[in-house]
C-alpha cells in the first residue's frame, strides 16, 4: 500500500496540481491585495470618498454605521459592495489567466512548427525529376506501341544549327509538356515548349 502511495504521490500530473495550487493560492492574495489596496481607494475618491467595502443594505431596516457594525449586530445585509470588490478580482484573475494562457499557446505553436523543414522543391527541381522519371519509364516501355508518341518533325537542318553538323534527329519525343530531340552525332539533348511553333 505504501508503495501505492508513493506512486500516485510522485505522479507528474500530481505535482504540477500541487504547484499549481500553491501558486494560485499565493496569486490570489496579491490580486486581493491589488483591489483592496490600489484600485478600489482611486475609485472611493472619484465616487466622493465612497467605499466599497461598506455599501450594504440592512433587512432588518435598522442603520449601522460599517458592515463590522451590522455583522456585530447579528442583522441580515444585502453586501453588494463586497460582490463589487470580487466581481473587480476576477476580472483581473481572468484577465492574467488569459493572457498566460495565449503566451502559453504561441510558445506551443512555435515549438510546434519545424525551422528545419526543407522548403518545397523549386519548379526547376520538379521539371528534371519529371524528365528523370519520363526517361525511366520509356526505356522501360521501349518495346511498346504507346512509346512511340514523337515530337513534331523538327525544321530542316536542326541538328547543324545545334553544332552537329552532319548529323540528323534520330529520336524525337515527348516529356511531360516538352519535346526533345537527339541527335545522330554527338548526343544532345534539346528541349522546347509544346507551344505549337513546330509542325507536323
């Protein structure tokens, strides 16, 4: 049993409620002593010397002079002043908890999102893993009627403006949105838009 014990004692969740407590605890003396002691004596002054802590309303329809004075008395009070003094302390517990909470949640979200993420390929990247890909897959398929798709004819003399003179287009084909075109002598690999400037 006491092993039990000492197991549920040293639980995380068990000591960050303790903490918590005590902290809360020693939070809500400060905002107490935060409205009794620096609000609520500026608004006594702007509401004429008022205070707070001291607006009641007796039922037994007798006056008193203070809340101590009623109590003492042993008379029924409406204490509405009181319930004004805590309405005003947890706005401010709100308020605090509020805010530790939103910094709580964007240092969350930046532990969250990865710095080191690679950024997405470039459109260049994607264009030569397209033509790696449509490379491997027509000498793959070489043997099929489907890999025989060509590039329009490619105009008279291609191949010496390329450098190779001499030479001819001896494979022609198409690459995802692009043609390409291989010379007999000398490999070179040409690539052009499918925009319609060649013709059949």
């Amino acid at each position: 049993m006491l092993k039990e014990f000492k197991e549920f004692a040293l639980r995380g969740y068990v000591v960050d409620m303790a903490v918590g407590i005590i902290i809360g605890a020693a939070f809500s003396t400060i905002v107490r002593s935060l409205v009794d002691d620096i609000i609520m004596p500026p608004m006594g002054v702007v509401t004429g010397g008022v205070d707070f802590s001291n607006m009641f309303v007796p039922l037994n329809g007798l006056h008193y002079d203070s809340l101590a004075q009623a109590k003492q008395a042993g008379a029924p009070t409406v204490n509405f002043g009181v319930f004004i003094n805590n309405l005003i302390s947890f706005l401010i517990v709100a308020f605090v908890l509020f805010m530790v909470v939103k910094a709580m949640n964007q240092l969350r979200r930046r532990q969250e999102e990865d710095p080191t993420a690679e950024p997405p390929p470039s459109r260049e990247v994607q264009l030569l893993e397209e033509i790696r890909d449509a490379l491997v897959e027509g000498g793959a398929s070489r043997a099929k009627p489907q890999a025989a798709l060509k590039a329009p004819r490619a105009p008279q003399g291609f191949c010496a403006f390329s450098g190779r003179r001499g030479g001819r287009v001896a494979r022609r084909g198409l690459i995802g949105k692009y043609y390409y075109y291989l010379c007999s002598k000398g490999t070179i690999l040409l690539l052009f838009a499918r925009s319609g400037f060649l013709e059949e």
